[in-house]
C-alpha cells in the first residue's frame, strides 16, 4: 500500500511539473501560417533568450525609409 501510494504521488508530481509545459502559448495565437510574408533586409541584431530567440532587420520600406 505504501508503494503505491509512493508511485502515485510521484506521478502526480511529475504532472504538476509538466504544467507550465501545457500553458506555452500556441504558434497560431500569434502567426497565420496560411498568410505567410517574405522580408528581405539585414539582420542587426540577433538576441538568444531563454526560451525564445528574436531576430532584428532592417528592411527597406516602400518610401525609402529603413525599419528596423
């Protein structure tokens, strides 16, 4: 009895653990990937962070301007 219990209580740790796993925001919150766009610039800065990594470009607007 005691084991199982044992077994029982690590499971359901090893499940809490994993929630925060569950709750990472989907790709599709934020991106259509039925509406896909292509930038062509350079890249100025490039930022690894955990978890996400971030590209910065400078792109030429259609009036000329670089944005970043």
């Amino acid at each position: 009895m005691k084991t199982r219990l044992i077994a029982l209580l690590t499971v359901a740790g090893l499940l809490l653990a994993a929630a925060p796993v569950w709750a990472h925001h989907a790709f599709a919150a934020e991106f259509d990937q039925n509406k896909p766009i292509k930038v062509r610039g350079s890249v100025v800065k490039w930022e690894l962070t955990n978890p996400h990594s971030w590209n910065h470009i400078a792109v030429k607007s259609t009036d000329g301007k670089v944005v970043t």
